[in-house]
C-alpha cells in the first residue's frame, strides 16, 4: 500500500513542473523489480489528484523489463527472481533496467497568448 | 489553448531521499551509525533487539528508534532494557502508512539524543514491502526473516531481500516441528541475492544471537 506514498510524490512532482499550468498527462516509467502495484498506483492518484491541477490527468505506465547482464557477457530479461547467470551461475550481475521509478514527462494545457501584438 | 509536453525526470522518491540524505549528514555529524532493521510482522525484530541488548554490545552506546502503525507495546518492552528508545507511529489518525520514510524519522531525531550514542537501530514497521522502497538515511540494511513464514519467502519478496546486507534467519529452536525446509530456503535466498551473508538464530533460546551482537558492533 506504499502506492499511496508514491502517488502522492508523483502527483507532487508533476504539480511542481506545471508551474500552475492544467496537467493532462503524466508519463511515469515502472521498472518491473519494483513491488508497485500500476493499478494501485491509477487508483491512488486519481483521489489524491482531485482539487489540483493535475485533476482528470491520465497517469501513462510505462512498465520496463528487468535486464540483467552478467560479468560472463551473458545477457537477459528476467521473468523470475533468479538472479544468478543462468550460463555461469555467477553472482556478479549488474541490473540494466527495472529498478526505474520516474516521471519522465508531463503534458500540461498552455493558454495561448491572444493579447495584442 | 493548445498541449505542451514538459520534461520532468525526476525519481519518484526523489523528495524522500533529499530527506534521507540530511538524515544521514545528521548522523554521521553526531557520529552515529544507523540500521534499518525490517521484516514482516511476528518475525522478531523486537525479541531479536531484546535478546541482544540484554546481554549488551561491549561498549557500544546504542538507542533504538521503534517505528510501528499504532501503539507504543515494542517501546516499553525495550525501555525495560535502560536502552534509549524513541517511538514513531505512522498513523495520524486513523490507518498508518506502512512503512517508515526518510520524513518519519527526521520529524523523530529531536528526541533523539545522537551525541550519546554509537549506534542507532530503526525498527521498522512490519512490513515485507513497503519498507524495502524507503531510504530513511541508515548506513546498514538488515532483515529478520523466520523459519515459520516458509522457505518461499525471498522468491515472494525479492526486493526486500535484495535490500538487505544481512538475513536473520529466525526461530531456528522450532525446525524440529515444522516442514520448513532450510537448505530450500538458503537455495531461494541464494537465487534472489546471490552470496548474501545470512545468520541462523534464535531470540528464544538465544542460539546464534552472538554473531547478530559481533555485526552490531562491528558496524558501529
């Protein structure tokens, strides 16, 4: 249930980069060895969101596979928590993605300028 | 009105490590290390701290920091060891966060008399989780699990037992009744983090608690 701590630093975040501006989506990426819960993460942010500017803003998850590569060159998606090479059985593995928790991007409303030039 | 595409990349625990960060500035000023010391609930942290702090740690000055959702009951059971222990509750109200954050602690560390300690443990709220997520500015992770919640465990909960650089490994004084199969637990363990260094102790019998002791010290 940490989601609820997470969604309210993602709706933060995006609020900070709005900079007043009406948020219409927020681009988050999840990195698959994160315990996160995506639709927990929707849910929480949906309530959390209401009374902001960031109220009816679609959250997009972009969810990445983990990858890891071994010192042996191997190199590998995983599908379960097995994180010794399944070439060499070495331990010493380094994760090249699916620790990632981010918002990448925002997309705000602009008012366009119709004052006179 | 037309849309515009803002670049943010921005952690999303980005707010909670700054925390942690200062956190950590605060420590090491006073000189103090600090564990984070997790598990799920009934593991036995709490017995695992009393039976260690009973027997002492040398001349190691430590204090506890008890993060629990409600209640002060693992806070007194510690105070009777004339350790200084200082209680979080997560819950503001009415249902507590789960964990503890980098924020929870720092709002704690006015209680906290770092100058008169070497060693600070943060208990953890029971959790295998959320905790696992949350910097909160410690040097050290570790993590009790017991033999009672199966050998399926760190298969389940990978991310907290990668988190951490030590496994207490529980309750070994009631292998003799169970299923639990401690060569499939280990293999598992070894899968999720491979070469972590685990101890096998119980805080009943006090079976092992010596070595958990020579790490506390160590890592003062």
């Amino acid at each position: 249930m940490h989601e609820l701590a997470l969604s309210r630093s993602i709706r933060d975040t995006a609020l900070a980069h709005a900079d007043g501006r009406s948020v219409l989506c927020v681009e988050v990426t999840v990195g698959a060895l994160r315990q996160v819960v995506p639709r927990s993460l929707e849910f929480y942010f949906e309530v959390l969101s209401r009374g902001t500017a960031c109220e009816g803003a679609r959250l997009q998850l972009r969810l990445a596979p983990a990858r890891l590569r071994c010192e042996c060159g191997q190199e590998w998606e995983l599908r379960e928590p097995a994180f010794r090479c399944p070439l060499c059985a070495g331990a010493a593995v380094t994760v090249l993605s699916g620790e990632e928790l981010t918002v990448d991007s925002i997309e705000v409303e602009e008012e366009t300028c119709t004052a006179a030039r | 009105m037309h849309r515009s595409k803002v670049r943010v990349a921005t952690d999303v625990l980005d707010a909670n490590d700054t925390i942690a960060r200062a956190n950590r500035a605060d420590f090491d000023r006073a000189g103090v290390r600090v564990i984070n010391l997790m598990s799920a609930p009934g593991a036995g942290k709490t017995a695992l701290l009393e039976r260690v702090l009973m027997d002492g740690i040398g001349e190691v000055r430590v204090g506890v920091l008890e993060g629990d959702v409600q209640g002060s009951l693992d806070a007194e059971r510690l105070s009777a060891l004339h350790v200084p222990v200082t209680q979080i509750n997560t819950d503001p109200g009415f249902g507590g966060e789960c964990h503890l954050d980098a924020n929870m602690v720092r709002s704690a560390l006015g209680a906290i008399a770092l100058d008169e300690l070497d060693l600070l443990v943060i208990e953890n709220v029971g959790n295998l989780v959320c905790p696992a997520e949350f910097r909160v500015g410690e040097d050290r992770r570790a993590m009790v699990s017991s033999v009672t919640e199966g050998e399926d465990k760190p298969l389940k909960y990978p991310l907290m037992f990668r988190a951490c650089e030590l496994v207490l490994v529980n309750k070994i004084d009631l292998l003799a009744h169970l299923d639990f199969s401690l060569e499939r637990f280990l293999a598992n363990l070894d899968q999720v983090n491979p070469g972590v260094r685990h101890m096998l102790v119980s805080a009943r019998t006090g079976e092992g608690v010596d070595g958990f002791a020579r790490w506390l010290v160590d890592a003062a």
